[in-house]
C-alpha cells in the first residue's frame, strides 16, 4: 500500500515525526537526468514533498519523507495534475519508487486506508476530503 504512516507529514507527537528524505540527493538527481531545471521548492512547512520545476510545464513531486516520487504538469496549493513520464521516470527509479497516473488518481476510500494511517492523519484526511491517493502523498496540509 502507499499510504504508510507519516506520508501526509503529519505526526501525532514530536517523537514520532519522521526525519524528511534528503533534498540535496532530490537536486541531484533532477540535474542529472534534466539538464536545465528551471527551480527546486524545498520547504516542506505548508506541504509535504519536495518540486522540481523541470520545463515550463513539467515538474518531479518527491514526497518529503517517503521515496515517493511522480510528475505532474500543474503544481499549485490544492491543485496537482499528474502525468506520467516513462523516459524519465527509468532514471530515477533506482531510487525512488515512481508512481503513474493509474496509482496517483486511485480514489480515495477511507475503509482502505484506516489501518495503514495514524489517527491524526485520518483525521486531517476527513477535514481535507482529498479525492485520490495522489491528494494525500502530495499535499499542501498545514
């Protein structure tokens, strides 16, 4: 299942939070596979993944702390547009686990996912009313 506990980025105390992934190796490995990345957003404190804009109109999504990774071609608070790109994603799957459109625009049911998520993270998904799978690894959650 993709949904494990601490993959929305929320923690029901501080001794369980989970450390992010490294962004550095994130950068890394988008310069190495796109040659002009355009920008990287790092900061994890209004969302929880890590973007690359890669093109004017492509973009890697790293969950911040699982090896999560997908391409999306409209990244905006609340408003993410998956797409699957195959030729990329070989590159990077050595080290992440890239998920397709299929996997991202799985719908949401709450009977699937309460026995991998903490209860705060149920709970934040009842207030958010993410629609898919891909709404809960990549959020915009504060």
């Amino acid at each position: 299942m993709l949904l494990r506990k601490g993959v929305t980025g929320i923690f029901p105390q501080a001794e369980t939070i989970l450390e992010p992934l490294e962004s550095l190796h994130f950068k890394r490995m988008c310069h190495s596979v796109f040659k002009n990345v355009i920008s990287f957003d790092i900061e994890i404190s209004n969302k929880n993944f890590y973007v690359a804009r890669l093109d004017s109109d492509l973009y890697a999504l790293l969950n911040a702390y699982y090896p999560l990774l997908a391409f999306a071609n409209a990244v905006a608070p609340f408003t993410i547009t998956f797409v699957d790109n195959t030729g990329s994603a070989e590159a990077f799957s050595n080290y992440y686990r890239v998920l397709n459109t299929d996997e991202l625009n799985i719908p949401l049911s709450m009977n699937s996912i309460s026995n991998t998520l903490d209860k705060v993270e149920i709970e934040q998904i009842d207030y958010w009313r993410p629609k898919t799978i891909g709404e809960v690894i990549f959020n915009y959650w504060d």
